[in-house]
C-alpha cells in the first residue's frame, strides 16, 4: 500500500520473463492488479476542468511482450497489454500493441514501429469519451564519431488524423 496524501494505492504484479535460442528470443508475461481508494483526477464539470475525486478504482490488466534477435544486425519487438476497469481511469487504454524493427550496421542503426491504441478514456465522468489511434514512427541515425550521432525521427507518419490522450490536448 503506498500512502499519497488522501489518494490509496495498492498494486500487485506478477511477472515471468523467458530466453531460449541462446538468448536470442525472449518472451515474457505479466499480469497486474490496482486498487486505489479516494483516487483524484481531471474531469469537467460544468464545462471546466477540475480536480474531483473519482472515488475508488479497481484494474485488472495482463501485458505480454517478445523480442527476436534475427540476425546481430536485425531485431523484431512487440508488446501488447490490455486493461480492465471497473471505473475508466484518464488516460488509460483498453488495449495497446506495438511492433517494430531494429537494424545496426557498424555506424548506422535504423527503427521503425507501429503503436496501436484502443479505447483510451480522453474524459471521465457524465461526459465520458474514448480514443483509438495508430502511430507509426520511424527513426535513422549515423554515429560519426563517439559523442557525436546524427539522426532524423519522423513521428505520427500516417498523419492522416489528429488524435487526444486527454479531452481538448489535441497531438
């Protein structure tokens, strides 16, 4: 139990993690649970926002994750985690998944990954909304000499839509 004030948390987690092929693959599990008494966050009220204590919550959620050395240049990740609550916490996804690659040569390295976002509470309360949004990001850089990498990142490459983690913050 961790005490903040009036806010009560309790959190347990369970996790197992596993390599086979000489370290080259691993996979893992972890499973989780959150109680939480006199919890506070943002809501509107009456068209502004404030404060309110939302009172208790309780979550369940699992998360999974792999990663596969393919080659010592190429690697694949991913990781997918899904969420159960009885009372929507801000900013909490329903589900989220990620996959991406890794390539290293010498001096360059390159990555790219897609991030998938399903039933995001953007508010909670009477006005309750959610938010499913896809990232698609990349990443390409070069070492030219240690202490010194250039890179250049492209983020929200799909870019065909806006999207909010809370109500009203558009990204």
């Amino acid at each position: 139990t961790t005490d903040l004030g009036p806010e009560r948390l309790m959190n347990y987690e369970l996790s197992w993690k596993h390599w086979v092929m000489a370290g080259r693959l691993s996979y893992g599990v972890n499973v989780f649970y959150m109680k939480g008494w006199d919890v506070i966050q943002t809501a509107m009220v009456n068209g502004a926002r404030i404060n309110a204590n939302v009172g208790d919550v309780e979550n369940v959620g699992v998360e999974a994750q792999m990663d596969y050395r393919i080659t010592s240049s190429w690697s694949l990740a991913t990781n997918h985690s899904y969420l159960h609550m009885d009372v929507p916490v801000l900013s909490a996804p329903t589900y989220k998944g990620y996959l991406g690659a890794h390539y290293r040569e010498g001096r360059w390295s390159a990555q790219a990954g897609v991030q998938y976002v399903a039933g995001l509470y953007t508010a909670v309360g009477a006005n309750e909304q959610k938010e499913d949004y896809c990232l698609l990001s990349a990443l390409v850089s070069h070492r030219v000499w240690k202490g010194l990498t250039l890179w250049l990142r492209g983020e929200t490459l799909l870019g065909y839509r806006n999207y909010e983690t809370i109500l009203g913050y558009p990204m």
